[in-house]
C-alpha cells in the first residue's frame, strides 16, 4: 500500500514515528514548537508531546547545538533544526569540534546520536547566506555522517535511520523539495544510510547526484533520451557514509560520469567524488569527470543572476554531451 | 512623553520620516503581494517612530548597521528609496546592482551604512569592529548597531558588548524590541521584561523607551550617542515597538495573540505624533501634503525600479574579489 504524500509531510511523519517509539527523541530549534517550524513540518508536535520534548529555543545556535551535543553524550536522542543551513557557521563549534570529535578523542567512550536537520539550496531568490548548499563543510569532518535525500520516500526512512543512528547525522533537506508530492510506503519502514539508488538506469554516462539535482538530472535524461542517449542516474542519497560499490558498478557500466550538486564548484564534495573515481577507476574511463555545480561565487539575490548559479536540467543535457563527445 | 519643547518644524519631520518609511513599506508589501519581487521582504511597518527618532539623533560622519528588517533605517538614513526599491526588485539600478535583495541594502561610501544583514545578530560584531576602527583611526563617528530583540539572545551580544565595554568603544546598539522572533515570543525564551539591563553586566549604561514616541526615541539616543562620542563606551536603547505584519510579508501571524495588534493600533506612531502636530496647530491639510507627497515619491521608486534592467547574467561573477576577481572565479 502507498499513499501519496509532501516530502515536509514524510519528514514529519519521520519525527512523529521516532518520537512516539521512543521517549529519548525531541525536537528542538526556532519557532517549531508553537509555529510548527516555518515548513510547517512539526504542526501539532507541541500539543502531542508537551514542551519538554518540543523545544522551542531562542535565536541562539551554538548554545542549542552545544546542548543537543550534551543531552545526546548523556544517552538522548536530540534532532535539532538549523532554519537554514547557512546558519551552521553561527553554531561551528559545538557541530564540528564537539560533536564531530567527541567519540574519537574520547577513546570511544562518547556517542553523540544527534540528528541535525539543515533546509538548504538555491532558488527561492534568498541571497547570500540563506542559499547555501553546504556539503563539502560537513562532509569536510570526519565523524559526523551526512546525507542529503531528494525523495519524499527517502526523507522519511533515512531521517528515520538517522534518529537511530549513534554517530551525529546532518540532514540536509532541500527547501525546494519540501513542497513536492510523492508515493511512500504505507506501512513503517526503514532505508539505511549509506546506500544509493539507481533512480534511473542507462549505459551511456552516469550522473551522480543528490537532492534536488536528481530531478533536474531525470528531465535532462528523458529530454536525452528523446535524443537516443541513455543515461543512468544515481542517487548517492548518503554523503557519508559514500557507497562506493554503487559508484564502481555503475561507472564500470557507463564510462562515462558527470557529477552534479548545487555546491560552490571549487572545494566541493562533487570534487572529492571526482577525484575519487579518478584515482580508482581511470581505468574505466572513456572521457574526464566533469563536475556541475554552481559557480565560485555567493549566491546572488537577483532571478537573472541567481539561475547562473545552480545545474538546471538544461544545463546537465549539455554537460552530459560535452562528456561524450555530442 | 518627552517635556522638552520642540517646534512644530522638528516635529513635522518626524512625522514625515515616519509616513515615507511606511509608505516606501505599503509599496514594496504591494509589489511582493503582485508577485512583482522575488524572495523574501520583512516589513517595519508599526516601528516607524524607533528609526525616525534614532536616526535624528545619528549625525553624518556616524556609521550604522541594520537587519533584515532594514528599509526604515534605509530611509530614515536619508537613502534614496528608488535605489533601495530596485534592490528589493533585484534590479542592477539598486543599491547591491541586485545582488543583495532586501535583507542586504547598504550604501557604504555616501551613508555609512554597513549593511543590513541576514544573519541574526551579525551587526553586533560589525558595528563594534566599526567602533573599533573608529578608536584605532581616532576619527569622531559613532557606529550605530541596529538590530531586534530576539537577536540579543546570540552569543555575539554578549561577546560583543563585554569587549566594546573593555575597551571603551564608540558604540551604541539599539535594540527594536517588537517582542517577537519570528513567531517566538521574547519572553518564552528570556527569563527577563527588558533587554537592554543585561548591559548593567557590563556596566555598560542603557535606556528603555516608548519606541512608538519619535521624541523619546530621539532624546534616548542624543543622550546614548553623546555618551560614546565622549569616548566613556558603548550605550544600549531598547525601543519597545510593535511589528504590525507577520515576520515576513505574508506571514499570517496566527501565533501572536489579537490583543498585540489592539494595543499596537492603540499606539500608532503616525496617528499619534499627527495629532500632536493638530494639537500645535498643524492643519490636517498639511499632513494630508505630507502623505501625499510620500505616495508621489514611493510610487516613483516603484517606477524606478519596474522600468530598470535587470542584471545581465554575465554579471554573476563579478565582484567577488576586488583584485583578481577573473581568476579567482574560474577554478
Ligand atoms: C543566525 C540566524 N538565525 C536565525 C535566522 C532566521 N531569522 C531571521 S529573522 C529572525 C527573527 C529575528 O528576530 P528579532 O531579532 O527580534 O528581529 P525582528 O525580526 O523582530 O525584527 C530569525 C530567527 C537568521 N537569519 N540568522
Ligand atoms: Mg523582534
């Protein structure tokens, strides 16, 4: 059974489903206790489960980052919410010098099993530091896990494995998906981190993505396909954990590889990537990787700037026929 | 109310201030509601009389920084609203050649405006660093910070005003308490009434005022800017005022309780210093000028900013850096 639902619904009913299981989840950051937080996601939330375990906090991020490290040291389950992901440079260090750290540098006594939830990306015209994709900064700390689904499906069980996670998890959620209409399951289920998903399959090049990119790469794969080449689209879903049998498997399949996230190009996660594959699997190579990904800039306010600054389906058409040589 | 005696000259620019500011506002809530501006715009309508009054008080040379809720500290500045217009269109004409928006209006070289900001809290730093700069150079401008009520809950605050208060600097942060982040009501997440007595901690001095009074407003701050200017360190005003919209325009504000906007109409800035210019004998026909001329002016900003050109997409990458800007953008 499915039903058919928002990807905001499924991450709520994600928080719902963990926090009626177990009592050691809450929920915690601006305005999402009496608002519901400004997606809407946790609407009732308060009302169910009273103000110890839906907290709302005042405008101050590294002390409610901080804490989420100190409850979940002391064996709760905190999910904490930036508004945007922009503001995780207001919290740097409870985020990636204590809970990164604190299981390494303490011998692995500690487990920190926080789950931060992050609104990220471009195209809501929000300027500079509210439209940031942040990965390569997450990705750059060992010891935190981060993934980045692009599903209604996915949001829910890999937030739901995240909870359960001991490792601290960033989530980034892209804003501009929340409001997308999807099937999920019915019935409770789980999708582990750390394992991508072919969201299409084809022989010619593999685009690697994450987030709101794989829609825009499955619309530049029909317009492809209408035009006889066949692409595979491969969802990473999870940064890190990285699946990197599903990489190999696919490359080795295609030869061919672009990687396309909404990041600053340079430094990006998409670069590691590419450099990974170059390392690994030159071998397998018919082309260079190229990656896609917004430009070495700050992300403009204007629409007419804006739209310069992150892959559009038409973009990743051309990228994909630059690669092989079309 | 303030019992110092002001002529009706001095009072009408008040008012005047306070009309363009909410006008300019009424405008830009059109245009956005039209669908005619991208992103995001927070309204100041119902806090007119904080930015009218402190910025009588901020002298030329003086440096100030502002928020996301920022155009009345723009006008109030004496900016040119066509410029700050086109910004909120994302045109090249605006202020940030459309790279900025509303949350970031700023005019660094003419106004001293250092820029409003999307990050809570931000301009507490910046605005001590100008007054830093400001020591250090030994110039005689005081940098005003501008910001909210929610945002003293940052850490920055604290930081901030324990520095600026270590070391003397010529600053004054002025609080706009409307009581509200977002949809949190200040005192669910601050166990005290007022904001500004944290500044006691400091021994740092500090004022609470009636934000919905110019006058008091403008005499808190003549009294706060002195006090830096004479090099005895940073001062904090806390203007309680009353934000009429939701936290952006077109947020229903269902959180807040009927009785905030009861008492807030009940305190209207504008009403209340026209009927103190009536009481000194301002006719109604003048005021009725005053408004009028602001809606010929705030409908030209919106022509202004219709008919300019948006950004030519080319112009993404420059601006980055000031030297070597080509290279840096490319790898
Ligand atoms: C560091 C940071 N955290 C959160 C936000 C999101 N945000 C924008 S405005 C705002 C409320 C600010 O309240 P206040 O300081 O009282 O200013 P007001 O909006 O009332 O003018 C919040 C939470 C932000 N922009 N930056
Ligand atoms: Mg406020």
């Amino acid at each position: 059974m499915s039903k058919k639902i928002t990807v905001s619904k499924a991450i709520g009913e994600a928080l719902h489903e963990e926090m009626v299981r177990d009592d050691k989840v809450f929920i915690m950051g601006e305005d999402m206790a009496v608002m519901g937080n400004v997606f809407a996601i946790t609407r009732g939330f308060l009302e169910e489960f009273g103000p110890n375990r839906v907290i709302d906090t005042p405008i101050s991020e590294e002390g409610f980052c901080g804490m989420a490290v100190g409850a979940a040291m002391r064996g709760m389950r905190p999910v904490v919410e930036l508004m945007y992901d922009d503001f995780a440079t207001v919290a740097a260090d409870p985020l990636l010098n204590q809970a990164a750290k604190m299981r390494y540098m303490s011998g692995g006594q500690a487990t920190v099993p926080m789950v931060l939830r992050a609104p990220m990306g471009a195209g809501r015209r929000n300027a500079g530091q509210h439209s940031q994709s942040l990965e390569n900064f997450f990705c750059h700390f060992p010891g935190l896990k981060v993934i980045a689904p692009c599903t209604a499906k996915d949001a829910k069980g890999m937030l739901k494995s995240a909870i359960r996670d001991d490792d601290p998890v960033i989530v980034l959620e892209h804003k501009l998906l929340y409001a997308k209409k999807e099937e999920i399951p019915e019935e409770e289920y789980l999708i582990p981190l750390g394992q991508a998903d072919v969201k299409r399959e084809g022989k010619d090049l593999t685009i690697i993505t994450w987030s709101r990119e794989v829609n825009f790469s499955l619309e530049a794969a029909q317009t492809l396909a209408a035009e006889g080449i066949d692409v595979e689209v491969l969802d990473l879903r999870s940064l890190v954990p990285l699946d990197w049998d599903a990489i190999v498997k696919s490359v080795s399949k295609t030869h061919n590889v672009i990687i396309v996230s909404e990041e600053v190009k340079r430094g990006s996660y998409a670069g590691e990537i590419s450099a990974q594959i170059a390392e690994e699997l030159f071998d397998e190579l018919d082309a260079p990787v190229e990656r896609v990904c917004g430009l070495n800039i700050v992300p403009p306010f204007s629409p007419t700037l804006e739209d310069e600054n992150f892959p559009h389906p038409d973009t990743i058409v051309k990228a994909v026929k630059r690669v092989l040589n079309k | 109310m303030a019992n110092k005696k002001y002529s009706k000259e001095q009072l009408t620019d008040f008012y005047r201030t306070m009309v363009r500011i909410r006008t300019f506002e009424e405008k830009a809530a059109e245009c956005f509601t039209k669908g005619m501006l991208a992103g995001n715009i927070h309204l100041s309508i119902g806090q007119e009389a904080a930015a009218a009054g402190a910025f009588a008080a901020i002298q030329p040379q003086d440096y100030f920084t502002s928020t996301h809720r920022g155009h009345g500290h723009a006008i109030a500045r004496g900016m040119d609203p066509n410029l700050c217009m086109a910004e909120l269109f994302g045109k090249k004409t605006g202020y940030c050649q459309g790279k900025g928006g509303s949350m970031h209006i700023a005019d660094m070289k003419k106004m001293n405006h250092l820029g409003a900001n999307g990050i809570v809290g931000a301009g507490q730093g910046i605005s001590a660093g100008s007054a830093l700069a400001s020591k250090i150079m030994g110039d005689d401008a005081v940098t005003v910070g501008c910001f909210g009520d929610s945002s003293t809950n940052e850490g920055t605050f604290h930081e901030n005003l324990n520095m600026a208060a270590a070391w003397k600097l010529p600053v004054v942060w002025f609080i706009e308490n409307n009581c509200y982040g977002v949809s949190t009501e200040i005192h669910r997440v601050t166990n005290t009434p007022d904001l500004a007595p944290r500044a006691a901690a400091y021994d740092v001095p500090f004022a609470v005022v009636d934000g919905t009074d110019a006058v008091a407003v403008y005499e808190a701050m003549v009294k706060a800017m002195d006090h830096a200017r004479s090099g005895k360190g940073p001062y904090v005003v806390e203007a309680k005022v009353y934000r009429y919209q939701g936290h952006y325009c077109g947020d229903p504000a269902v959180y807040r309780p009927d009785e905030y906007m009861e008492k807030a109409l009940e305190n209207d800035a504008i009403e209340k210093m026209g009927k103190r210019l009536m009481d000194l004998g301002v006719k109604a026909e003048e005021l009725e000028a005053i408004r009028k001329a602001a809606d010929d002016e705030m409908n030209a900003a919106v022509q202004f900013a219709v008919d300019s050109e948006y950004p030519d997409p080319s112009e993404a990458v420059t601006d980055v850096y000031s030297s070597d800007n080509e290279r840096c953008v490319a790898r």
